[in-house]
C-alpha cells in the first residue's frame, strides 16, 4: 500500500516514471487490485494515452465493475484524443546505457519493447559512452557484438529532414546522436526519461539512453498486439528471437571453442561472479557457495559431464578446478582477483571484453544445464535466451530482471542527481 501511496503522490508532481514504476512493484504483489490498474489508467492519462488508459480501466472494471473511479477515469480516456499517427518512418535510436555487457543489452531489450509498441524503427548506437567501444576506432560498439537490429543506420543528418525540432530529447539533435552521454543523462532538461515518457512522443527521431526494464513496460503492450498477456519469460524469448542475433565472428569463435574443448560431451554451464559484485549484492557470495553441490548432483547424473565455468575471478577457477580435478573448462578470458569489475579496470580493451563475455554466454547456451546467481545480469540472460528443459536451469536468489528500480526515476525539484 506505501508503493501505491508513494506513486499517487508522484504522479501528482507529475514525475511519470517514479510513479509508474512505483505502480509496477505495486502490482507485483497485488496482481488483482483494481485500485493499482486504476492508478495504471491515471498515469496514461496523465500521458497522454487514452487508449491505454482504456485497457487498464478495463482490468481494474473487470476486477471491481462497481469502482467508480475506473468508470470516471475510463469515461475520460474516451473523451480523450488519441495520439496522432507518427509520420513513417520514425526511429528509436537506442544509445548506450554504459553499465556492464548484458546489462547494457538488457538496456537495449526494454528500448525494443518500446519500439515495438510505438512502431518504430529500432536503432542500436553504442557510442562514446560505452565501456566496449575503443575510443581510437571509433564506430558502433554494438555492430562489433551483434547484428543490426534492423535494415536502417543512424538516421541521416540531413536538417532539411530532421530539423531539432523532430527529436526527443532535443540534445540530440543536429547531429547529436552520436555525441557522448554525461550527466545530463541524470540531470537537467528530459533527463531520466522512463518508458511510459516515451510511449506518448511525436518526434521522428527520439533516442533512448535511459534503462527501462522489460518488466516495466510489460504492462503497457497494447491487447492488440501478439506479445500481450506473455509471461515475462515469454517476452525476452520474444525480444531476443526477433531482434539479438550475435555477428558472425562472435559465432564462428563460439563453434571453435565448443569443437576442440565439448565436442560431444554433455556439460554443465556454470556463472560465477566475483569482483565487485559482492559490494552491490552481498548475498551473491551465499548464494555461490551452493554451487558445488549442485555441480556434484550434475557429475552423479551424467559422470562424463564437463564444467564450462564462466568466471570473473582468477581465483574461483583455480578453486573449482580443485574440486572436480579434470572436469572444468573454461575460455582463456580476462580474470582478476581485484574487487573491482573488470569493464571499469583500465589495462583491459573494451571491445576485447565485449567478445569475451559474448564467447562464454553463447557456449554456455550450447551446454545442457545452467547454474548461476539471478542476481547476476550475465545469468539471468544466459537463461532468457533459451527455453531450458525442466529442471536445467538453476538460477538461484532473486532475479535481477524482476526488481524496480523505482530510485532511478526519483527526481526533486530543481532534477538533481541522486547517485543511483
């Protein structure tokens, strides 16, 4: 009831995000409240989305046909105009979010749904900003790791076709989409722009450089379209088959490594996250220390499996190497045994690390059981890209895909950064 509280007061200071993202937790736990789909409606509203409005309306009426409010509020979605059509094409330039591999493709996957939604031509530009683009190459970090996500480049620069006024936000206009995200990200002017922001923009061209989880935007998937009422699951299974497809070199190195080193053996793909990980979720540590004996059930099951361990630290690979003598496997990747994650460690090249983790998460994808910690994004996605057999993938701990991060859209008045 405090979330539900907290985002009525938010939307009251009409900082959308906050209090969408507050309705969201709301709801995880109160699936059939009509009050929190109401509040859903009044969001919309305040959007500028009546016809979104109309559907929450619709579930909160269907929960309570005699709530008053939802009728009130469903009257006023009708009366509403609904959002002019977007001239065609129009573009959601998705820039980087400047965080760790996957998540910064998680970033990306939220910014697809968006697409999706709005109709859209999605564009990936990992730019300056990025920890995995090297900065004396230049280009698009993300052409390096994956394939575009559609048939269209950056969109031209040409100001007779898209003068400042058709972006959003207007820093980045005039040629400035490729220019690098600072704090403004954070602060000032159209900073901190939530999903449920961009759903109502009529720009051609506006970028979205802000993370928007895919559980966010869940809720706002019109009924008409086919990815409506899936499971969380479902949707990153969606997303990824659609539009994630790793590039050829990325491809061609993973079947290399799989023929010289699990050629015909069944083997267990195993995370482990060290680092600075334990600083941000100390009870990843815990959560690790479970993993030998699942490992253990693994050898009793099948007594020629391999190990393929993914790991950041130099010392977890000695350590499990000792435990299951002959039986552990991994890429020759960059470890370390500092507490400090290695995309923000300066001696390694970026673009280096990008192929790295890609390389172990598409092996991994190839094993025949997963154990990882869900708290860890490089796990969590390993288990979204794939639809595991029952029983196979052990992700333990709470899944860092199903937390809000309400405290991302808090914003007082004058818009300060809030060290999130």
């Amino acid at each position: 009831m405090l979330d539900l509280l907290a985002a009525e007061k938010a939307l009251t200071a009409k900082n959308l995000g906050h209090a969408d993202c507050l309705a969201a937790r709301f709801l995880k736990g109160n699936p059939a409240s009509a009050a929190g789909w109401n509040l859903c409606a009044k969001i919309a509203l305040a959007a500028g989305l009546p016809e979104m409005a109309k559907q929450f309306c619709g579930v909160a009426l269907g929960i309570d046909r005699y709530f008053k409010v939802a009728s009130k509020n469903m009257q006023a979605a009708e009366k509403m105009p609904s959002r002019p059509a977007l001239k065609m094409p129009s573009y959601l330039l998705i820039r980087e979010w400047g965080a760790g591999f996957w998540s910064d493709v998680d970033h990306v996957l939220g910014q697809l749904l968006i697409a999706e939604i709005t109709g859209r031509v999605p564009v990936v530009y990992w730019g300056p900003s990025s920890r995995f683009r090297v900065p004396a190459v230049g280009g698009n970090a993300w052409d390096a790791c994956f394939e575009p996500v559609s048939g269209t480049g950056l969109p031209p620069g040409d100001p007779a076709m898209f003068p400042p006024e058709t972006f959003f936000p207007i820093r980045f206009a005039a040629g400035g989409w490729e220019r690098p995200i600072g704090r403004e990200r954070w602060e000032g002017p159209e900073s901190r722009q939530s999903g449920v922001e961009l759903l109502a923009r009529t720009e051609r061209v506006v970028v979205g450089d802000f993370h928007n989880s895919v559980l966010l935007m869940s809720r706002w998937i019109p009924a008409a379209h086919p990815w409506h009422g899936f499971s969380l699951h479902g949707l990153y299974r969606a997303i990824v088959d659609k539009y994630l497809r790793p590039a050829p070199g990325v491809v061609e190195k993973v079947n290399a490594w799989r023929a010289a080193n699990l050629a015909g053996q069944p083997a267990v793909a195993v995370h482990v996250r060290v680092s600075d990980k334990p600083r941000e979720l100390p009870e990843i540590l815990e959560v690790q220390e479970r993993f030998p004996g699942l490992i253990a059930e693994a050898l009793a099951a099948m007594p020629d499996v391999k190990v393929f361990l993914m790991t950041d630290s130099q010392l977890a690979f000695a350590e499990f190497g000792k435990m299951f003598p002959g039986k552990v496997v991994g890429t020759a990747c960059a470890r370390t045994d500092l507490g400090v994650g290695l995309h923000f460690q300066k001696e390694h090249e970026p673009a280096q690390l990008a192929q790295e983790v890609m390389l172990d998460a598409y092996i991994a994808l190839g094993c025949d059981r997963l154990i990882g910690a869900a708290g860890s994004n490089v796990a969590c996605m390993i288990a979204r890209m794939k639809d595991w057999p029952e029983g196979a993938c052990n992700l333990l701990g709470e899944s860092v895909q199903e937390i809000l991060h309400e405290a991302l859209y808090f914003m007082e008045p004058p818009n300060t950064y809030v060290g999130v």
